[in-house]
C-alpha cells in the first residue's frame, strides 16, 4: 500500500514567461500581454485551482508523480507523420509528409559540395570554441549577400541587422520575441493556411496573430482579393508574415504584379513586412529569382524582417543552420536592433552552432563550390519538377472524371497542396500508405517518378470514393 506524505509548494508562482515579462513590470505589477490567448496560471500551474493564496499543501500518494497534471502532448502534425511512418511496415508505404529532399530511390541526399567542404574543414583542424552570440561573422555576411544581393544599398549602408539562429525556425522565434518585446501593441498576421509551426511560435512568444486569406478552395489558386481586404483590415502597424517563395503548405506563390500590390499596401498601412525564406534556390533552381520578392521590398526602403534557412537549399536539415535579417533605414538602427536580437539570443541559446555557418560560409566563399552548389540545388529543384509533371500526367491519364488537374501544374516548390480533406487524407494514409499532413499538402520531394502512378491511383481514389 502507498504511504502518504505531504508536499508543500509555492503557489500562484508565475509561469515562466510570466516572470520573463516581470523584467518589462511597472511598479511591481506583473504585465502580462493580452494576446486573446489564454495563458492564464490556471492553464499552466496544476496546482493553481488551490484555494490557499500563500502557500499551498497536498496530500499524494508517493507512487504519485508530481507531474500527473501534465497531459499528454498530441504529436507534431509535420514531424509526428514521419514516427507514423516508421511504425508501418508495408512495403508500398511513402513518407511525403516532412518536406525533405530525397532522391529518386528515396534516400536522403547529402549535397557533394557539402561533403568537399565537411572534409576540408576537417583538414584545417578548425577548433570548436564558442561563437559570438550574433554567430559566425563570415557566415553572417555571405547569408544577407545572398539575401538581398552583395550590391544592395541596404548591405552597402549597414542598414542589415544580421544575426545567425537555429535554422529557419530559431530565427522566426528570436523575432517574436523581438516582437513581443518592443512592438507590444502589434499582431501578425499570417496566412490562412500557413505552415503549422508559424502560430505555435508566435503562441509560445506570447505574440497575439490573427489570419489573412491566401488560399481560394473553389479555384486551388490565391485568394487575392481576400488577401488584400485582410491585410488592409487589420491595425495600422502589424506585422505582417510573408512567405518569400514557394508558399508553404499551398505552393501557391503571388505574382510580381501583385507583389507591388501587396507592398504598396503594406506601405500604405505602415506595416511592417516579415518575410519567412526557407526555400531560396530550392523553388525556381535560382538564388535570385527566389529572393525577388524581398528585394522588391527592400529596394522601396522599406523596412522589414527577414528569416532565413539553409534545411532545404543545401540540405543541412539538422545543423539547425539559418538567421534573423532585420533592415533598418538606418545603420544606427541596425546596429541597436541587432545587440537587442544579441540579448534575446544569450538567455535563450547563449550562441548559436557553428558547424552549419562554416559549411555555408565556405561553399558561398569560393567562387567554384558556389557554382557547384547552384548546379546541385538545380538539380533537386529539377527532380521536384519531374515528378510534378509526372503526378499530373499520371492523374490526367487515369482519372476519367474529367476533372482538372492543372493546379498542381501551377503550384511551385516541395510541396503540392491537393485539396484532399481530412477524411481523404486519412485514407491515403490508412488504405494507401500514403503519408502526408492531414491538410492535404504532399511533399513531391519524397515521391519518385517510379511511384507516381501509384501516388495518382491513392490520390483518385480518395477524391472520388471519400467524402
Ligand atoms: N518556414 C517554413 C515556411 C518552412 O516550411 C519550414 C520548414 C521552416 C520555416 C523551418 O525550417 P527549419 O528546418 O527550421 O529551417 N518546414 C518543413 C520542415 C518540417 C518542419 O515542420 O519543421 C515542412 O515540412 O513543412
């Protein structure tokens, strides 16, 4: 039988990011920020229902633990497929569910300008000590080069505050909480849909977001009327999240006339862009082209955010490679948002790892790895679009229904949002074998020309006999 004991704890002790905000307090009192969320003690303390107001006291059982009242986590929408994935033991099943490159016999693909520049590091016996908080310098400067363009007057005049984060998503989240901390009356605001993880960030920042349309179901294309009224709608001030390239989960990008359009506006409203790029190179096989959109921005003396990631373009997924850009009109500006960004940084991750900024730091350094990373991410952005192609083909041939296909012709970059619901996606999942996110996005960089007929035959099926 359990014995019993009594425990004694503090109660009503703020959450942590009650007592992050208590830094930012006024006279004492804890502020926390009304981001329509809740974030109440009662969400997050257990034990905050008690009714003592000091210090409370409870009665468990020893076997007991203290972390009963901690639920069970629902696993990750994106990175909880590919566990599903490992547990299925057919040999039809297909993982398009992660967005990461694989190659036509389904392996994962380390670039060869990688493994030349892992051994010559390895040869110059570089040393492991810590980076600066703001990351590796070198690294720092080629990432806004490629960005904006070594020529870009924003470069040339410092008005880039540049820091290196964990990947694209560290980035995103050292912004939020730039965010949160000096523009506490502002929302983002992102699109409908996005990537999950967007308002999980935002969420845990504490950032208040609310949604624009992009997506139109009836045409499978972008809702820009809906976008625009959206983004004119909300507050004057708001950020406003923008996906460089490559639209994640739609692959339905703006055109560049409405690109004008959408800055114009964004312009007119004194918002202020933040543009997430985790796909340069990797939508169009071209740095440039994929960086257009922020340019386009940038080249209006705008300013802006930018975060970056190097998972896709060279494949470094896990060296959680990526940084915050964030242009000022000023250098002054630059320089203070950056050793602000520096001081988020510290508490957080103290300074970021340097494996990842010295493998892009020495591919874009010498002139002939550049050139054969460039051929590389053609190639990967070439083998999407093969596989693109042969989807529709493969769709148009044997679906007699006479329903058109062409969207996914139109979509650009990893993934193809098919317009499968829920019910549908699950039974890809689940009679198919078909692995992907359960809003209908499929990752075309994990299928091979050699599985499309069978992709089209699951994808017919669950259009047609699944409401
Ligand atoms: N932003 C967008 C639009 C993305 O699609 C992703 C990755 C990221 C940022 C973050 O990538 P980092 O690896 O942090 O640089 N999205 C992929 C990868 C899986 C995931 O959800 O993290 C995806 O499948 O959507």
């Amino acid at each position: 039988m359990a014995s019993l004991l009594s425990v004694s704890l503090t109660s009503a002790s703020p959450s942590p990011s009650a007592s992050l905000s208590t830094q930012e307090s006024h006279k004492g009192k804890l502020k926390l920020r009304n981001s329509g969320l809740s974030f109440t003690n009662e969400k997050i303390n257990p034990f905050a229902n008690e009714k003592s107001s000091g210090r409370i006291s409870m009665v468990a059982a020893v076997n007991a633990s203290r972390f009963d009242g901690i639920a069970m986590a629902p696993p990750d929408p994106i990175l909880g497929v590919s566990e599903a994935f490992k547990a299925d033991t057919s040999e039809l099943k297909l993982n398009l569910g992660v967005g990461a490159y694989r190659t036509e016999e389904l392996q994962p693909y380390v670039l060869n300008v990688v493994k030349k520049v892992e051994n010559l590091m390895l040869e110059r016996g570089e040393n492991k000590e810590y980076l600066p908080i703001e990351g590796l310098a070198a690294f720092n400067k080629v990432t806004a080069e490629l960005l904006f363009g070594a020529d870009n007057p924003v470069i040339k005049e410092q008005k880039v505050a540049t820091v290196q984060g964990l990947s694209g998503t560290g980035s995103l989240r050292l912004a939020a909480a730039l965010i949160e901390r000096y523009f506490p009356e502002a929302k983002v605001l992102i699109s409908s849909p996005t990537w999950g993880n967007h308002k999980n960030i935002f969420n845990d920042a504490r950032v208040p977001w609310s949604e624009y349309r992009y997506y139109d179901p009836k045409t499978v294309g972008l809702d820009f009327e809906g976008m625009i009224a959206d983004i004119k709608a909300a507050p004057e001030g708001s950020f406003v999240l923008l996906h460089g390239c490559a639209h994640n989960p739609t692959g339905i990008d703006p055109i560049p006339e409405q690109w004008e359009k959408i800055a114009d506006l964004i312009q007119e409203k004194n918002h202020i862009p933040f543009f997430d790029v985790a796909y340069q190179g990797f939508a169009s096989g071209s740095l440039d082209a994929d960086a257009a959109s922020v340019r386009l921005f940038a080249a209006r003396g705008m300013e802006l955010f930018v975060a970056q990631s190097y998972s896709k373009n060279l494949g470094l997924y896990s060296e959680r490679i990526g940084a915050m850009n964030v242009v000022c009109t000023s250098a002054g500006a630059a320089a203070r948002v950056k050793s602000q960004l520096k001081r988020i940084a510290r508490p957080m991750y103290s300074n970021p790892p340097i494996h990842g900024a010295r493998i892009v730091a020495n591919v874009v350094g010498d002139p002939a790895l550049f050139n054969e990373w460039k051929a590389e991410m053609e190639m990967m952005a070439g083998r999407i679009k093969n596989v693109r192609q042969k989807l529709y083909d493969s769709l148009c041939a044997k679906d007699k229904s006479g329903k058109d296909w062409s969207f996914i012709l139109e979509q650009i970059g990893m993934f193809s949002f098919t317009g499968l619901n829920q019910t549908q996606s699950e039974n890809m999942t689940n009679k198919w074998h078909v692995y992907m996110t359960k809003d209908g996005r499929i990752s075309l960089a994990g299928l091979s020309l050699a599985k499309c007929e069978y992709l089209a035959d699951a994808i017919i099926d669950s259009f047609h006999n699944v409401s």
